[in-house]
C-alpha cells in the first residue's frame, strides 16, 4: 500500500505541473492488476488524464482465448478493466499478424472497429516476398528430409501412425531427441556444417564491405531454432560447439596455405561449394566487380571473426563468448545497448541457439544465417511468420542471406507469403476506402498447409465455411434467418 501510494503522488506531481506520464508495462497479471489500481488511485484524487494505451503484439495474449468463459482470458480481461478505470482513453494495438484480431468477437472492448491502418514496410525491409518468392533461389537452402525428422515427411508420419496403432504414445519430439544424441555422438548433418561455413563466408564478406566502406564493423549472426525445451537446446549447444571447433580449425588451415583445396578433403569440399555459391549470388545481383570479393580478400576479416566467437569454454563448457543458448534461464540475454568494450555487451559474432524466446520480439542484430527446424502438425500462420526472424532491414545483404529449411517448410511458407500479400491488398484497400472493419469483409485465405490462427484466438462467432464457386475459402459466420427478418422489418420501417 505504501508503494502504491508514493506512485500516486508521484504520478500525481508530474500531473500538476502539466508533464506527460510515459508507463512501460508487461502484459503480465500483476503488472496489470498494479497499473489498475494506479489508475483508479488518480482518478479518487480528482485527475482524468487523457491516457494512449499502446499494445505491442497485441495479437499476443491480448486475445480474448476464452470466449466461452463469463470472465473470458486472464490478460484480456485485465486490459478491458484497465480501460473501464480510464475515463479518457484511446487503445492502439500493434502487431505484424492481425488474423487473430480481425476473427475476434466485434462486441470485445479491444476490436479494431474505430481504426485499422497498414504500415508500409520501409525500403531497406526485406520480407516474405523477397524469401519465399522472389529471391528464393538465392536465400533458401535446403535441409534433406533424412536429416531430421518433421512432419510432412511420409516415412516419419507412417511410423508415427504405426506406433499409434501399437498403443504407443509415441510424440515427434522423441525421435527429435534421438537424432540430437545421435548428432552429439557421431556428429553433426552435412547441412550444419554447411550453415556454419555460410556464416563465416557470409561474415567475411559483410565485415570486409564494411571496412571498405569505411564504416563500423557490423554484428554478423547465425541462428539454430531447432528445440524448445531447454535439455534439448542444451544438446544442440554441444553439437554445435564440436563442429564449430572442426569448422574454425580447417578455416585457420586454410587460411594460413592460402585457401589451397585439397582433392577429396571433406570439408575443403563443403566450404568450396558454399564459396561457388556465394559468388554466383553476388554475380546476379552485383554489376560492379569491385563490389565481388575474392576468397583470397578475406582472410583478415575471417580471423577477426572466428576470434569473436571466442576459444572453447572453460571446463568443457559449450558455451563460448559468441556462442550462446537463449531461453528463459538467467543470464539468457542480449544487452546489445552496453557500450562498446563493456565485457557483458554481445560480441560482433555470435551464434546463437533457441527456442520459445527465439519466436517473438527478439531483435538479433546482424542476423544472416538461421537454421530452423521447427514445424507443428497443423502450423498456424501468425505463429509460423512472428517466429521468421530472418526478416528485417537487410537491404544491401540479399546476396548473403541464408535460411536452412525443410521442402515442406519451404512450401508453407511460400502459402503463407500469399496469404498475407493477400491480406495486406485488402487492409489497404480498406483503409483507401476510409471503412470501418465492420463495414468490410476481409477475405482470409486458407491451406492445406496450415490455419489461419489458432482455434483459441477465432472468437466464438466464427464458422468455416464451405470453398465458394469463386474458389475462396472464406472465414466468416453466414447471417442467420432472425438477423436476416430483423433487417426486412428495418428496411420496411425504412
């Protein structure tokens, strides 16, 4: 009650002198229920503010999930009582995946009914278009289905039905589980290596335009988001610090003979491979030869950065100065706003291995390279495209890009690009139009290949209904007969 009552009167001093009030809140139960009782602790000492609410994500959690409940979800509900206790105020959510909020209940306090705006991607963004559509050929390579196991995979999806038909209650992530341990005792796929390879190659490249360009020396960063769960991630650390230690010992020999290949050296082979592609990339899309490297110009670059990942832990520990495991324990961070030279600050390259905290939010700067595994039985589309984090202000870096993923990845993703241009030429249209949300009907297509969001987050108003000889499978509840007399009676009074 103390703390709550010095926030009061601390609020309460800047109203008085007419200062604007700026509170940074997580989404969070207690952090709501504290803001709530902020808010109502003003309004009892005779203040109205005129109070912005801004919702990051707000297709995250902020959702109504249970509409079926009287008291609907948890943070939904908090944020609708927050409003209640405002008596000037005006909600803005934002989010890359509106699905969720356009299939929402329209009675809800939080439905976009009043304002629907589109933010045009700035000109250095390179998105979904560019991955999955028009550059694919050049930033898509691709992992073989005998490397790890996935759904959409016919030999993993008939041994799962076998094993279900046994009585076993066998789940995907076992045998994810024992292809790790088999990478952590007999090493690691070819496609590992390879992406470990394009992120040196890739690096050396950026670092030396950089440098030429007279200009600081960018973060350049891989990402592994194969597992969610910790253990697994922890396995994947030692697989990928084992073959990072072989790849940075054939690049220091390498190195120091020139870049001489041998005939039938395995790794030689690889990196010679990744090296040819690299260079045909950079012959499509760079006219200039000044703006091609030669391998034989990179040497310099490639040694500061295989010194940035850093030496093997102490104690055998996988975890070296750029190379780290990010989830939910302490420690687990990225405070890339330290100044330069602060030892806690993130080193120019890193390799990065994730799971949950990987997916949303998480802006890792300089990110080139991803190697991304994960993919659910039923994707949905605002899950799959938050956790793209490839995507970004890349521009200038089109022919370094690299993403490793499956073929049935790559065929999703290719449908969810389509489905969100699609959306994306509706919202704008909408706005052009100056309507309303309900004033539209906004067409979202649908797949084989994945759902439009998940079940929890279409509200309870929604029906699937039936493909339309147009060919569109819509998502929209048909108008039942009592609407349909109450609007002949309005129509008639009319």
């Amino acid at each position: 009650r103390r703390e709550l009552k010095s926030r009061i009167d601390n609020a309460v001093t800047y109203l008085d002198a007419g200062a604007p009030i700026i509170w940074v809140v997580k989404k969070n139960k207690h952090s709501l229920l504290g803001m709530k009782a902020i808010m109502k602790g003003i309004s009892e000492r005779g203040y109205s503010p005129e109070t912005l609410i801004l919702d990051d994500e707000s297709d995250h959690s902020s959702l109504n999930t249970k509409p079926n409940d009287d008291h609907g979800s948890t943070i939904h509900r908090l944020i609708c009582d927050l409003r209640d206790e405002i008596e000037k105020n005006c909600y803005i959510g934002y989010t890359a995946t509106p699905q969720g909020i356009l299939m929402a209940d329209p009675e809800s306090a939080l439905f976009p009914d009043d304002l629907l705006w589109l933010i045009e991607p700035h000109g250095m963004y390179i998105g979904a278009d560019h991955f999955f559509n028009e550059m694919s050929h050049l930033m898509i390579s691709t992992i073989r289905d005998n490397e790890w196991p996935n759904y959409g995979d016919d030999d993993v999806e008939t041994r799962l039905e076998e094993d279900r038909k046994a009585g076993k209650k066998t789940q995907l992530k076992q045998y994810h589980r024992e292809v790790m341990n088999e990478w952590r005792n007999e090493g690691a796929p070819v496609s590992f290596k390879k992406a470990l390879i394009d992120f040196v190659l890739t690096g050396g490249i950026r670092w030396r335009r950089s440098d030429f360009g007279e200009k600081k020396i960018p973060y350049h960063s891989l990402m592994f988001h194969v597992e969610r769960e910790i253990l697994g991630q922890q396995i994947l650390g030692d697989v990928v610090d084992e073959t990072w230690e072989e790849c940075r010992s054939v690049f220091l020999d390498l190195i120091s003979n020139d870049f001489n290949f041998e005939d039938g050296n395995h790794y030689h082979g690889l990196i010679k491979e990744r090296w040819e592609r690299l260079e045909s990339n950079s012959e499509a899309l760079r006219p200039d030869p000044k703006d091609r490297p030669r391998l034989s110009d990179l040497p310099e670059y490639l040694l500061q950065l295989i010194d940035s990942v850093g030496e093997m832990g102490k104690g055998g520990e996988h975890v070296r100065k750029g190379l780290r495991i990010i989830n939910s324990e302490d420690g687990s961070e990225l405070p890339y706003h330290l100044e330069e030279g602060d030892k806690d600050r993130p080193p120019k390259a890193m390799v990065l291995i994730g799971g949950d905290l990987l997916s949303r939010g998480l802006t890792v700067e300089g990110l080139t390279v991803s190697y991304y595994l994960r993919l659910a039985r039923k994707p949905t589309f605002d899950t799959e495209l938050q956790r793209c984090r490839w995507f970004g202000a890349k521009k200038g870096d089109e022919d370094v890009l690299t993403l490793w993923i499956q073929k049935p990845h790559q065929e999703m993703f290719k449908d969810l690009t389509d489905h969100n241009k699609d959306l994306v030429r509706q919202v704008r249209e909408t706005v052009l139009r100056n309507l309303s949300v309900s004033e539209s009907i906004i067409i979202l297509h649908s797949r084989d290949s994945y759902q439009v969001t998940g079940y929890s987050k279409r509200g309870a108003r929604v029906e699937k209904m039936e493909d339309s000889y147009s060919g569109n499978t819509t998502q929209f509840k048909q108008p039942s007969v009592n609407y349909a007399k109450e609007n002949l009676s309005l129509y008639d009074d009319y």
